[in-house]
C-alpha cells in the first residue's frame, strides 16, 4: 500500500461512521465517473453511435406521430425570427 493510500485509510478511519458511508458514495461516484470516461474513449465512431440511436428509436416508433414526414421536414426548417432580434 501506497503513503496516499496510507493517508486515505487514516483520515478515514478517523471520521465519524455517517461520513465514511458518504466518503464511500463519493469513491462509488469516482469510480462510475471513471468507468464511463473509459467508456466514451472506447466509443464507436459517431456515425455508428447515430446508427444505433436510430434503431432504437424505430423500435420503440419514437416518430409514429408524424404524418408526413415531408411536411413536417418543410416544417421545421422555416426561418423563424430570433428571439430578440424581431422586425
């Protein structure tokens, strides 16, 4: 064992047993906070990423409300005047 190490189960062990379980949802953070940075490096590309979203939106019909999705398409990419900045 390391002196951080060392240094980490002294200050630990003096705090009161309240703290410690907070001290240990902190650690559990940590380690949650880890695991997902190594997952994101380890991420598909984007495109893959896309792909798969689509799908899951397919099968759950994320989009079934739309009608017509050329009119809605038309719909959405309408100039709309920006807040602050009408006339």
């Amino acid at each position: 064992m390391n002196t951080l190490q060392q240094q980490i189960l002294q200050d630990l062990e003096a705090l009161p047993e309240p703290m410690q379980a907070e001290t240990l949802d902190f650690v559990q953070f940590l380690k949650t906070k880890l695991e997902r940075n190594q997952q994101d490096a380890a991420n598909q590309p984007n495109g893959a990423a896309i792909v798969l979203i689509m799908e899951r939106m397919a099968a759950r019909n994320a989009l079934s409300s739309i009608k017509d999705p050329s009119a809605w398409q038309r719909e959405i990419r309408q100039d709309r005047p920006l807040p602050g900045r009408e006339g």
